[in-house]
C-alpha cells in the first residue's frame, strides 16, 4: 500500500536524528503543505514551552510578583493590574519613564497598569506591568526626591517584601476615594507623600490637609 503524505510526516517526526531544518526540507518536497505547516506549528509550540506566556492586556488578573528572589513572596495580590491617576487630573496615569516616574497622558499601556500587593494592614506594593519592577524610594529620601521603580523583594534571596517598596494608603485597596501614598521606608510610615507637579512627581512632606497635588486614584479604570 502507498505511504501517505502524512505517514511519511510521522515518520520523519519519529526519527530523533533529523534537525528540524531537514524536517521542512523534506515535508516541503512531499508537497504536503498542510502538513508542512502544521509541523511548522507544532516545532514553535515545542520551543516555546517553557516561555511564560504573556498576558493577554495589561489588566490580566494573573499577578505574580518578581523581583530579585525567587523564593515565596511575602504579600497577596488583592486585585488587577490598573491605572494609578492623579486627583489633580485624572486624565493624567503614573508610569516610569527614564528611571523615574512621572505623569502622562492616560493611554492604556502596560507601563501604566500597578497591581496592588496587600502587605497587612494599609500596606501595599504597586509591581508595574511593563517592567515588573515595583514603586520605589531610596533610603534616604527626603522632599523633591525621585519615586522610580525597583525589585519587589530582597536581594538576599529570602523572598521577602523590602521596604522601600512599601506604601502606606491609609485605607484599603481599591479605596472608594482618593487617598495618598505615604513612604513605609524602614518599616514605619514616614510622613513623605507622593506628589504631583505638572507632568513631574516627587516625594513632598504630607499636607496636614493634601491637596490633589497628593491625592491619587488607587485600582482605577
């Protein structure tokens, strides 16, 4: 009986000594084309499967935070990847540009959408979706000092949250109004708000009472 074209396909598939270049060749000169191109598929299906697959938009619920440790993250993701927008306007969203952050235009990006991390209490880290790097402060900040973004974790591969990553909100995430967003540096609140100026943001002593120039929509659409 004749070999099909497609016997003919397993076959070569079977044989462990044939690269996948000579697999082509040979499925190409069969003329089988619809088989040519399902192997075709099924090669990249094999050397892609061990790559993380990529979220299908920038607000994918799967959040998995990723810093320099591997091991378990202390933290729980509480909700999706969204914008962080200032209350001085809303049309304006958080996102790190050059090493820093700053404001732009809202426009649905990935460098745009935080996922909140809940660390107890009114704790929380905002891991960025375009870089996976977290919200961060050096040691040492003080007033028009930078806010950039920065592993999520310690360095010393225990997996645990570092503090200039932290923020305190002051309520809990998604908060049902603007609030600010103070330093937890060092493990305690520090009395440093994130502030906007313009397009510009940096760390500004808290207003006894702020004004929108440090009030933010946290997990907003």
């Amino acid at each position: 009986m004749e070999t099909t074209t497609f016997q003919k396909s397993a076959n070569l598939l079977s044989h462990t000594r044939l690269s996948i270049s000579s697999l082509f060749k040979e499925l190409y000169n069969m003329k089988g084309i619809a088989n040519f191109l399902a192997v075709a598929m099924w090669a990249g299906s094999c050397a892609n499967a061990a790559a993380v697959p990529a979220l299908t938009s920038p607000n994918e619920s799967s959040l998995e935070l990723r810093g320099a440790a591997t091991s378990t993250v202390e933290g729980r993701s509480i909700g999706v990847y969204r914008p962080i927008k200032s209350a001085a306007n809303t049309g304006l969203c958080l996102e790190p540009v050059g090493g820093r952050l700053v404001l732009n235009p809202c426009a649905n990006t990935a460098n745009q959408f935080w996922g909140p991390f809940h660390n107890g209490g009114t704790i929380y880290r905002f891991q960025n979706r375009g870089n996976v790097d977290c919200m961060w402060v050096d040691d040492g900040t003080t007033t028009n000092s930078p806010v950039t973004t920065n592993e999520c974790t310690l360095s010393d591969g225990t997996g645990n949250s570092v503090s200039n990553a932290e923020w305190d909100l002051g309520l809990n995430v998604p908060p049902s109004t603007f609030t600010t967003m103070r330093t937890h540096v060092g493990g305690r609140t520090n009395n440093l708000c994130i502030t906007a100026s313009g397009t510009s943001v940096f760390m500004r002593t808290c207003a006894s009472t702020p004004g929108n120039d440090q009030r933010w929509a946290i997990g907003s659409d």
